[in-house]
C-alpha cells in the first residue's frame, strides 16, 4: 500500500523488452534505498513494481505484458521521468489516501491552465471509470494523491499546487499526455457491496435495478 505523496523523481535508465514483458532499471535519485530489499514493493507513477534488483543508484523491476496493457508504460523510454514512493509502514503518516498501485486505467490531460503559482489540469478517464469520479473525492494520478475540485462527465479537474509542481513529473505535463488514473479504493468496494448477493453471479456493474432497490435512484 501507499499514500499518493511522491517522495522522489527517478529516471528510467532502462527498459529492456522480454518477450510480451519487460525489465525496467530505475535511477532512483534523492529516494533513500537503504531499508528497501529485493522483493520489496515501490510505486513508479502509481504502478506497484517489486525490486528485483537493486544498484547502487537504483533498482530493476520486471513488468508484466498486463501492466504494460493497463497503464502508460507501453510508451515509456529510458530517459522519462518517473513518481516514486515506497511501500508505506504502519509508521508511516497517511498525508495522501489509501492507495494500492493497481493502476485502473490509462488517463489524457485534456487542459493544463496557470492559476496564480498554482495550475489546473482538467483529466478525462475512461467512461468505465466515470462512475468512481466524484467533487471533494480522492484520485491517484500517476502515483500523485490528488482531490477532485470538478467533475463534468467522464473529465475531472485538478489543482496542483507549486510544492507539487516541483516534487513530481506534473511540472512537464502538457494537453494530449497520458497518465496512470487509480480510483479510490472505498468507491470501488462500495460498488461491490451494493451488489449483495448478486455479486456471486453479476457480470458487469451496477444496474439500474440494483440503484433503485437501495434508494440511489427513483423511478
């Protein structure tokens, strides 16, 4: 698990194809490595990767033909700029959200606009997705923990401020760039658990008839 606050930008060194997988070398710049070891879990813009490797000025990770299908990765080349948090600890302060590194979906920026030393990035996810986007809720963008400020269909908007700005890779983000979108963990349990017993046997999503049964919707 993880909180959504980026605690380093790193640099993709390497990203070798292996077959349908591959194998990504990260330098990890600024992110202390010392307690991390092999096997240990860090998210690379929102996407939970465990180290296979580590060297002196990073780590390797192997990545699935599946995470490269579900997120940004099938476009990255050594030489992009990557989010980095490590695993968090019962120690740990929860300064973000609940965050798994479960990457639910590929997203584009449809606008990037200053306001003051601020900036607003209004994101459009999948119409899969919409339904999980909600005012004052919360959104994993690329690793970064982000509260909704508007929602008009399936595009949502964002402020990110100046700290964020510098801390993360949203500073070269620009209209037409793609980003890793997870939801919020309680909106997708809460959709599950709506579905009671049907849930055992329903093939896709919320029905209209589950909605009304439990008030969500009148007839």
């Amino acid at each position: 698990m993880f909180t959504g606050i980026i605690q380093a930008v790193g640099e993709v060194r390497e990203l070798t194809r292996q077959g349908a997988d591959a194998r990504m070398r990260i330098a990890t710049r600024k992110l202390d490595l010392t307690p991390v070891r092999v096997g240990d879990s860090i998210a690379v813009s929102g996407v939970c990767l465990t180290v296979a490797a580590l060297h002196q000025d990073g780590f390797s990770a192997d990545v699935s033909a599946e995470t490269l299908r579900c997120t940004s990765f099938a476009a990255l080349r050594a030489g992009a700029r990557v989010n980095l948090e490590k695993a968090l600890t019962l120690a740990t302060p929860l300064g973000g959200h609940l965050v798994s590194g479960h990457v639910d979906g590929v997203a584009t920026v449809k606008k990037r606009a200053a306001a003051g030393q601020s900036r607003r990035y209004v994101i459009e996810v999948p119409e899969s997705l919409a339904k999980y986007i909600a005012v004052k809720g919360s959104v994993c963008v690329d690793g970064v923990s982000l509260t909704i400020n508007n929602v008009q269909g399936a595009a949502f908007e964002v402020n990110i401020v100046l700290h964020t700005l510098q801390e993360t890779t949203f500073d070269t983000l620009a209209a037409g760039g793609q980003v890793n979108v997870e939801v919020d963990l309680m909106a997708r349990y809460a959709e599950r658990l709506l579905l009671g017993d049907r849930a055992a046997v329903q093939k896709g999503g919320l029905s209209r008839e589950v909605l009304v049964r439990y008030g969500f919707v009148h007839e």
